[in-house]
C-alpha cells in the first residue's frame, strides 16, 4: 500500500447550493469533478454570477491532469470558461455535455485552444495513478454520469447528481448493477448527492409529466399556452413537443440560453422534433393562438428572464392577454419563492391562467429522495461517506439517512468548501484547508469586486448618498467655494431644504475649524466633515446615507 494520501478538495457545492467543484489530489495529480456557477442571491447586487475561488488549483496547476464533468446544467459546467483561461488542461464529458460546453467556450473564444474529449457511460479513462470511470445515473438531463475515482487508496465514487428512473423519457435506468459490483469489490468513499435528502419517498419518473401535460393540453384547445421551464431539462422540452404535435400546435422558443441548448440537443440526437412543429418567434403572430405553444425560460422569476419580460409587458415579441394558459413547470429553487410569487401574481392580473407547482403534478424532481438515497448507500456499502451538493441542513439529514443503513458515525464527514478529507489505506480524516470562496463576476469584470464593494452598493441601496463639495484655496488656505450638498438616494432635495441647509452648515463650520487649526492633510478634513455630517444626518433622520466629502484644490 502506497504511503501517499488522496486528498479529496471540495472547493465548492457544500453548504451550499450550486458552485459545484471537487479536487482530487494524490501524489503529482490533480482531477477536478465539475466546475459550476451559483447565481447571485438579493443581497449580491448588481453582480451577475457566483464562480468558485481556483486559488488553490492555480498555485497547483502543473498538477492539474483533467477537468471531468458529470453532466451540463449551469451548476456543473457554468465556470468552466472562467477555469480553463486559468488552467488549461483537457475537458471529458459525455456528448450532450460537451455539446453544451462548447457552445460556452465558443462564445468565451477558447473553444480553438481547448482539448473537449467525448466519453460514454462505462468508458474509463486513465490519468497517473487515478482511473476515472463514467457510470450511467439519471437526471433531468440526459447524458449524467457517476464517477468512480479507482486510486491506490480504494474507489471512491461520487454520485453526481442523480435520481433513480426506472422509466427515463430517453436513454436506459441508472446503472444499478455496477453500483452493486463497486459495492462488492469495496467502496472507500461514497460521496452522494443530498439536494433532497429531506424529501420522503421516491422521486416520481420523469415520463409522469407527460400524461400531466397532455390532459393541460386538451383542456384548453381555445387557448394559446407557454410553458415555462428549466432551459437544460430536454426532457421536458420534449414531453412539451410532443404534446403539441398531438394538438396540432407550433412550438416557439423564447430565451437564449433555451434556444442553445435545444439546438444542440436536435443536433446531436437527443430530441426528436417532428416537421414542421418548430417555429421561430418572430412567425408566431402569422398563426391563431390556441395553435400556439410557447416554450420559455423563467421558471423561477428571474427578473431578465423571457417570462418575467412577459408578465411585466416589457417582452418585444410576446404580450399576456386575457385567456392564456401560462404553465409554471418547475418548482422553486431555494430562495427564489418570493421571485416566482411576483411573477405569478402579475400573470394572474394579466388575465392568464396559471398552472404551477401548488396546484398540479407539473414538475418532478431530478434527485434523489430519502429512499432512493438509502438504496444507493445498502447497495454500496462505503466504508466511509461524505454527503455532498446541498445546505447544512441537507448534509446532515444525509449523515442521518447514512446511519439508519449502517454507517458509524465516526465514519461519516460533514465537511465544508476548502477543507481535505485526507484518506490513506486505513484511514480517513479531515486535515487542514485551503483558500476557496466566491468570486464574483459583473459584466467583464472577474474578481474586481470583492465584499467591500458590495457591502458599498447595499448600504448606497439603502440609505443612499450624500455628496459634499467644496473648493480650498490652497495658498490662503481658505473656503473659494462651496459647501455644495448633492444628495441621491437620501432625501427629495426640494422638501427637506432645512436638513439640507443643516448639513451644509455644519460642513462649512468643521472645514473651517480645521483650516483655522491650520489642517492642511485633506484626508483628516474629510474623516472630520463626514463624522459630523453623519452625526447630524442620524439625529435628525435616523438614517445613515453614504457620505462622500470632495474637496477640491485650487
């Protein structure tokens, strides 16, 4: 048995949901599982997406050997652009995977520079002294894999993403058997999958949704109907097709990120889409409404989403009239409850007819519930077992789940992003971390704003700013012009002229006691204008706005 440890790195996915990245070091190399994105929650503002810190693998990078992914949703595959401008190294997943990300190093333009290697399920694929091999699961995306690291230390299998589907709508049922022959052979390490360790049950099978479709179908022939659902859940863009084609109705697909992924899913075989079903956009109003259907993305509110745009009539191509059917096909992620309630509540007062998630079976979940969960740990009986891909709260109601099938409690590792599971041939332990966090992107911008600037933007979106500028006279050391108040965000200017007056009363006191001390380092003349402003403000407002003193020199 070799003396070196595998150190197992989640440097993102944990207490957490989405950010999906895990490294696994043994010796000289590197394998990373996954690279995904989280999307900004309220109190990131103005930031458009959450990537995970690559410090510790760019300190690293001559070890870095691969980037493996399981499957293509945006929590798995989002950053992998952001990755590889860093680390360039070869990129396996299966077809539809990779045909995903392609499409995102082609808008990035890295698509040229980097090496994309198409795997299929029950390929392995060697790197140094670690073996990975890809294990049929199944998702709400087609093409998901398992991954079992075969190393010097024992297998450790990693889940993914995963539910158990006896009847998928395309491909075949999770690989059962070769869980159970890993199980035989020994698992070291089980890492498995706890979005929903909290549910009871089993989770119901995709193909359940179309019969629920069907019949929304036939029950309103007189009207037009838009769905609205995950832009990478294929399967249901197809149950939703082949609905339509039953009806007679055109199919139209609003948003971006939807129309990419359903064209490379036609193009690379993944659905089927009968002659003539498909319609653009922009021919849709050539055809009577209830011979419409209208696929969208914004199925959880987001506020640049196709279907926000709809239900707020700021959508260039589609307006809500009196008399549509808008169906709501997923269930809301945590914390996007109160996004999706707005959006509802304004289709509601639009005239349409919504059908969402409270009021029929119109979703099913792509992981695993609590049975399902303990299916997978009786068949692979790990000797050690870490829950990942979920909050605290998920990961726990996992260890609990583990241990009702068996497993020691002291084999069991609730761990957090940055930390080593560090495992040897006859043991396991949590040992030391290393740097990980967020890093956010706005627009171009990656990393360059950082928890400073936005506690900045929160506090400026809460109590706004006040701008106070005045002019020095550098020789005389006296006021030239000035103070001038500007307020934004604060107070209506033109009805709170007292306060206003105050403030500028104040600031013209505080400066010139300090030029009567002979203060000549502007930095302590702001500290001193700002403190007694902001005094002023608080007693008479009870608010704290920003304030940004200006002096200019002349």
């Amino acid at each position: 048995m070799s003396k070196k440890t595998l150190k197992i790195i989640p440097l993102g996915g944990l207490n957490e949901i989405g950010k999906n990245i895990t490294a696994f070091e043994y010796g000289n190399d590197i394998i990373v599982l996954d690279c995904g994105i989280a999307f900004p929650d309220e109190e990131m503002l103005g930031i458009d997406l959450v990537i995970p810190d690559f410090s510790y693998l760019i300190k690293n990078k001559d070890k870095v050997r691969a980037l493996v992914i399981t499957h293509g949703h945006e929590d798995h595959i989002g950053a992998i652009p952001f990755f590889l401008k860093e680390i360039n190294v070869p990129v396996y997943g299966t077809r539809l995977t990779l045909g995903l990300v392609e499409h995102k190093l082609y808008e990035h333009n890295i698509l040229s520079t980097t090496k994309l290697n198409k795997v299929s399920a029950g390929d392995t694929v060697r790197f140094g002294e670690i073996t990975v091999e890809f294990i049929r699961t199944n998702h709400s995306i087609a093409d998901a894999c398992a991954i079992a690291f075969h190393t010097p230390v024992g297998i450790i299998l990693h889940t993914g993403d995963f539910k158990i589907d006896p009847t998928p709508v395309t491909g075949k049922m999770l690989d059962l058997a070769r869980f159970a022959e890993l199980g035989k052979q020994g698992i070291t390490l089980l890492m498995s999958d706890s979005t929903n360790a909290e549910r009871q049950g089993y989770t119901m099978s995709e193909s359940t949704i179309g019969g629920t479709l069907d019949d929304i179908f036939m029950q309103n022939k007189k009207s037009r109907i838009i769905v609205a659902t995950f832009a990478s859940n294929i399967h249901r863009m197809q149950q939703i097709i082949d609905a339509a084609h039953k009806t007679g109705r055109k199919v139209a697909v609003s948003g971006r990120s939807m129309e990419n992924i359903l064209t490379v899913a036609i193009e690379l075989g993944y659905m089927k889409v009968p002659p003539g079903v498909l319609v653009d956009i922009d021919a849709i109003s050539k055809y009577n409404k209830n011979q419409t259907v209208i696929i969208t993305t914004g199925s959880q509110g987001e506020p640049m989403s196709a279907l926000y745009r709809m239900a707020y009539s700021d959508h260039k191509k589609i307006e809500i009239t009196n008399g549509d059917v808008v169906v709501v096909s997923a269930s809301p992620i945590p914390g996007n409850e109160k996004f999706i309630s707005r959006v509802i509540n304004e289709l509601f007062r639009k005239g349409a007819k919504v059908i969402y998630d409270a009021m029929a079976d119109i979703h099913v979940s792509g992981h695993a519930c609590q049975e399902e969960l303990k299916l997978i740990l009786g068949l692979c009986q790990p000797k050690y077992f870490m829950p990942v891909h979920g909050e605290y709260r998920h990961l726990i109601k996992h260890k609990e789940l583990a241990e009702k099938v068996g497993i020691s409690e002291k084999n069991i590792f609730i761990a957090d992003i940055g930390n080593i599971l560090e495992i040897s041939g006859k043991t396991a332990k949590l040992n030391g971390t290393v740097t990980s966090g967020r890093v956010f992107v706005d627009g171009l911008g990656v990393g360059d704003v950082g928890n400073i600037v936005i506690r900045d933007r929160k506090h400026l979106s809460q109590f706004g700013l006040l701008v106070i500028v005045v002019t020095i006279s550098s020789t005389e050391k006296k006021i030239v012009a000035g103070p001038d108040i500007i307020s934004r965000g604060f107070v209506y200017v033109r009805e709170s002229e007292m306060l206003m007056q105050g403030a500028k009363d104040i600031s013209l006191a505080t400066i010139e006691k300090c030029l009567s001390r002979g203060t000549i380092d502007w930095s302590s003349m702001k500290a001193d204008v700002r403190s007694e402003v902001a005094d002023f403000i608080f007693k008479e407002t009870k608010r704290r706005p920003m304030i940004l003193p200006v002096i200019m020199e002349v």
